[in-house]
C-alpha cells in the first residue's frame, strides 16, 4: 500500500520532472572487482557505546574503580546501628582490581541496610524478562543474605529475589536471577543486605538475559542486530582516538582487556572529559567489551575484524605523549602477540588464550592498523618499526597507516608522500567536513595514482554546520551528501578497499559527539537517515565496477546528480545508485551498452525526504527511510525517477 501511494506521489512529482541526458552503463567489460570489505562499520567506545550502550551489562561502576569508588551506587540505612561500608583498595596485591566494598554487618535486618545502582542513565528493564545477577562475595561470620530488588523510575518495586551467601574466606561468585514485571526505560537495582559479621562485595553485575545470541555477559541483542543489517564487510575497533588515549597511560591496550572480566583493570573514558560541554564524569571502560568480544561479534555479523593499534603516541590533540623509539618494542610485541591471539594455533601462549575464552578456531585477522590519526615524523619513524618487524614476521597482515585527522593540508600532503614512498598497503584517510565538501569531492579519488597504496576511508560523516543538537546534526542533507560522496567511492573500488562512517553509535543522554550512525535510548535503537544511506550500499555491493557515463563523463555532481553502477556476479544484477541532490525532481535515462536481454522485475529502492532537515528519532524511526517498490522490466529504454533530494538504487536483473 505505502509503496502505491508513494509510485503515485512520484507520477505527480515527475510530472515537472526535468529530463536528462541518458547515462550509459558499460556491460561489455566487467570493471574491477569490488573488495568484499568495501563497506563496513567504525565501533568506538564513544557516547556510551560500550559500557552503558552495547555491553549489555546494567550496573554502572560494578567493581567500584571509578575514581569516586561509589559514584553510581547509593547506600541505604543508618550506616551506623545496622552496618557500615568502606572501600578497600589492595594495590598491588590485586592490580587489576585493587577495589572492593566492605560491609560491617551489625545483625541487620529486612529493609535497614542497603545499596542501590543507578545503571548507565538508568537501566532499561522489560516486561518479563529474566536478568541475571551476579557477584563476588567473602564473608566472615555465619550467613548472609541479599535480597534484591528491581524497581522502576518511580521507585516501585518489579522484581525480586535473595541470594544466600554462605560464610567464605576464599573470594565466591554467586548468582541467581530475577524477573521484571514490567518495563521501565529508566529502572534500578536495590540490595538489601541482611546478616551479621564482615562482607566484602565486588564485581557486582545485572546483565539481561536476551543478549546477543543469549550469550550470558554479553552484548545488546537489538544493537548488533543494527549492526549485521548493514551486512558490514568489516568492523574496525577499538576506535579513533580510544587508541591513543589522553596519555600513553590510558591507550587502549588489548592484553588488558582479555581474559576473565574481573580482572580487566577498569581505566577512565578518555571521553568522560574531552569536551568541556558534553564531559561525562561517569565515563570508564570496564573493557567487558574486550579484544575477544569485538572479533567474535566480527566473526557473528560476517565481518573482517579490523583492529587499530596504538604505535607509541599519545592523541596529539591532547598530551602528544611519544613513547621513545628505543621503547618501542613493547608495543610491536603488543601487535605481533595480537596476531598470535587472533589466528595463532592453540599451543601458543595467545592462541591457547583464545581458546580457553572460547574459540580454539582462528580469528582469521588479514588487518591491522598502526596509529589513529597520527602525524608527522615521528609517525613516520615509528610505523616504519612496526612495518620492518610486522612484515618480517607476517607478510600475510595488511598494515592500514594513518594519514592523519585531515582530508587535506600540508599534515595530510606529507604523510600522503611519506606513506606511498614507504609503500604503505593501506591508508587511512578521516574526513568529518561539511554537506558542500562531500558533494564536491566525490571525483577525489578518479585521480589517485592506481598503482599506489589502496585506500581505507576509515572515517568519515558529513557535519551540518552550527547545532548541537543531536538530531538536528544527523539530517537528511548529511546523509544525502554522504550518498552522493559515496557513489566516487565506489566508482574508485579499484583503489578504495575499505570504508566507514564514524563515530557508530551514541546513547540520547550520554553523547559526546554528534551526528553519529545509530542512536539508542536504555531499550531501543535507531538508525539515522545515514545508517540507511550505509545499508543501502553495504546490502547492494555488487561484486564488479560498471563503467556509468553521461557523455562520456562520470556523473559526479553536474546538475547535482550522482550515478554509480556495479555488477553483482551472484545475483546477475546490475546495480545502478543515483543520488539527486537538487531540489528539482529528474528523470534520467539509464542505456546498457551491450544490449543484454533483462528479465524479471527491478527493485527500487528510494530513500527520500521533502525537508533536508528531516532525521530519526526513536519516537519516528522511519521519517527517512527506504521505500521498496518494484517494476516489471521493460523493453523499451529504463528512465529512472529520481525525486528532489533523493538517493535511488535500482537493481535490474539481467539474464
Ligand atoms: O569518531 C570520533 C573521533 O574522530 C575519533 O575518535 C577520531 O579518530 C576522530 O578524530
């Protein structure tokens, strides 16, 4: 019905449709082939992405290492007749989880002593749902008990059940689970504490039980199902600036985020305070999601697993910290050991840490890149270390290098000359930069050099200049101009491998960075005009070039229309995308060169809004979102309608 009324809408609109001259789309001669990692996704632990997005853990600072020990927790009674609570902090006894709460019980009672957690934003609870809890416990004395309570945001209670704790002196994980009885976007968690004698609390965790494939621990079902729609050919991760972290102290470092998740020492987001206006206080990695997780959730949704590593530098932008050249070494150990955990037989130290998380099968890691948006000679110097020791031992990996935060500029022009005298296999090429310059560029690459390092647009979204306002920034004229930028991407798939747009997710009430791909709430996701753009061209990839012109010229911006064409092997689809990025409808004559009999119906797909300053929002997820219609294949030439501001993809079988 929606699509009737929508076929109709566009007869009228085309009616005052501007015609075209014809595009002509080669089908004598199979263009080059198209990397099946063309388009894929950039997960940073950026705007609650990680801890309090994806990770599906609900209890915020479970370990107490944040660096106000009870911040997210409240405590509850007297504290004084009933019991009292102290943070303990072993150091170096237990490095990577020095804290835990201690709890002088005094014969408390039902309901006098207590603990309540606040979760990430509030925890989103649903209607029957089981949630599992879980802590580690020690107790001196003869028994314990904690009665546990969900409740809503009105502090009503929807949930309950105990955990006895017999006496131990040995630290014991303990679990059980509890049910909600109805949903709530903003729950929490209260524990009731009852017993007499000394107990120590930590690691005290509520995850819900519809996890991505209901993996205990695991992550957001309903976010990486939005990530394996797009069908991403792969998932770069851990980030961005995440890498290089404020200092070298806090980069990220992969050896500390594997193995069991109590003992994955828990270091500050450097996000909680980059920007003075969106600064997150609360904004820690517990690093639940760890190397293991992002190469399994890789390995669940089809994706290569891209990891990003730190090369010795701390975010320029920041301290701009260098790990001195002779120091070097640790962090090319970092990077070979990672490929040892990744794809290395289980009799190595890191394969069989591997398989003892899980996965005894290799990871299958062809990827990896040195630095994020690092700069300048000593860039240089130090990815020319990890490349020699890299090479030497796996000439197998593909190094992707950095060039840099910009687009252009003498910081990009000298790393650009730097890494194809090198030659670099990959370069990572960042550009976050107006709707304009996204429409102008989208012949960027027809002039690389094609014998040179391929190309990894490793980050990339159109800014809309001026409001922060989350929703206001991830608007239609962004993501058409993303649409029409990515048409030059694809046309250059010879050279362009990899791509893909950043930051990747951001929760409502704890972004920092804005626009951003999927937007999510405690219970719900949403994708942006931009994530439709993305799927429309990770789903239609295609597995071949066609060479599309309109007088002999590729389609790149005149009359602020874009056309790229692919050929798809498996489907024997020609796949055309068009974008019209004026405000006048157009109807564009498509001729196959080479006059191949088509069959069947074409499917179109049309991603379309009236406004430009139309977006998602949770409460309107679909406002920009494809229309699927299709229509018999005709004899006579294909004319394509393309609506004002529209991005269209046909898919024509052929036979
Ligand atoms: O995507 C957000 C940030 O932008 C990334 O962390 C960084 O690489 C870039 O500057």
């Amino acid at each position: 019905m929606k699509s009737v009324l929508f076929a109709a809408l566009l007869t009228a609109t085309v009616a005052q449709a501007q015609d075209q001259q014809p595009v002509t789309i080669d089908l004598t001669a199979k263009g080059a082939p198209i990397a099946s990692t063309m388009w894929g996704v950039f997960f940073e632990d950026i705007n609650l992405g990680a801890d309090g997005g994806i990770y599906a853990e609900l209890i915020k600072n479970r370990s107490f290492e944040f660096y106000k020990p009870l911040m997210g927790w409240k405590t509850l009674g007297t504290q004084k007749k009933e019991g009292s609570f102290l943070v303990i902090n072993r150091g170096l006894a237990a490095e990577k989880n020095p804290r835990f709460l201690r709890i002088q019980l005094n014969n408390a009672g039902a309901g006098t002593l207590g603990l309540e957690n606040e979760g990430f934003r509030g925890m989103g609870l649903k209607e029957k749902l089981p949630y599992n809890f879980s802590c580690w416990y020690q107790l001196e004395g003869k028994a314990a008990i904690l009665q546990l309570e969900l409740l809503d945001e009105t502090d009503q209670v929807i949930g309950k059940s105990s955990l006895q704790l017999p006496a131990s002196s040995d630290w014991r994980k303990l679990e059980t689970s509890l049910v909600s009885q109805t949903t709530s976007p903003k729950g929490k968690i209260r524990i009731w504490i009852e017993g007499d004698g000394q107990l120590d609390l930590d690691m005290i965790s509520l995850f819900p039980t519809d996890t991505w494939k209901g993996r205990k621990g695991g992550l957001r079902a309903d976010m990486v199902q939005m990530l394996a729609d797009l069908k991403p050919g792969f998932v770069r991760f851990p980030g961005g600036c995440i890498v290089e972290g404020h200092e070298l102290d806090t980069r990220y470092q992969w050896k500390k985020t594997v193995g069991p998740v109590e003992e994955r020492q828990v270091i500050v987001n450097r996000w909680n305070t980059e920007f003075a206006h969106r600064s997150a206080p609360d904004y820690f990695q517990s690093f639940g999601l760890g190397f293991f997780e992002y190469f399994q959730m890789a390995e669940d949704i089809g994706a290569a697993p891209l990891p990003i590593l730190n090369c010795g530098m701390a975010c320029q932008f920041n301290t701009a910290e260098l790990a001195p050249l002779d120091q070097l070494d640790t962090y090319i150990q970092d990077a070979l050991d990672l490929i040892e955990f990744a794809n290395g037989d289980i009799s190595t130290q890191w394969g069989k840490l591997r398989a003892e998380m899980g996965h005894p099968l290799p990871f299958n890691l062809k990827y990896m890149g040195v630095g994020n948006e690092n700069w300048g000679p000593q860039y240089v110097e130090r990815l020319k270390l990890f490349t020699t020791a890299l090479k030497a031992k796996h000439p197998e990996i593909e190094i992707i290098s950095s060039a840099g935060p910009f687009s252009n500029g003498e910081l990009f022009d000298y790393l650009n000359k730097e890494l194809r005298a090198l030659p670099a296999d990959l370069i990572d090429e960042h550009y976050y930069r107006k709707p304009e310059w996204f429409l102008q560029n989208a012949r960027r690459y027809d002039t690389y050099d094609r014998k040179g390092p391929k190309i990894f647009a490793g980050e990339y979204a159109s800014h809309v200049e001026g409001n922060l306002q989350a929703d206001k920034r991830n608007n239609w004229h962004a993501a058409l101009s993303e649409a029409a930028f990515m048409t030059g991407l694809e046309r250059n798939a010879d050279i362009v491998r990899m791509a893909s747009y950043a930051p990747l997710f951001a929760h409502i009430e704890g972004w920092q960075w804005n626009p951003d791909l999927i937007w999510v709430d405690n219970l719900q996701s949403v994708g942006s005009p931009s994530y439709y753009v993305q799927k429309l061209f990770s789903t239609n990839r295609g597995t071949n070039i066609l060479t599309a012109v309109q007088a002999g010229q590729p389609l790149a911006g005149k009359d602020s229309l874009y056309v790229s064409s692919v050929w798809d092997e498996t489907s024997k689809e020609v796949i055309v995308k068009m974008v019209n990025a004026g405000p006048v409808a157009v109807q564009l004559p498509i001729v196959f060169k080479g006059k191949p009999k088509q069959k069947g119906h074409i499917q179109v797909y049309t991603l379309h809004s009236d406004s430009l300053t139309a977006s998602n929002s949770l409460t309107s997820p679909r406002l920009v979102a494809p229309i699927v219609s299709s229509m018999p294949v005709s004899k006579k030439d294909l004319k394509a309608n393309l609506p004002p501001h529209s991005f269209v993809v046909y898919r024509i079988p052929m036979k």
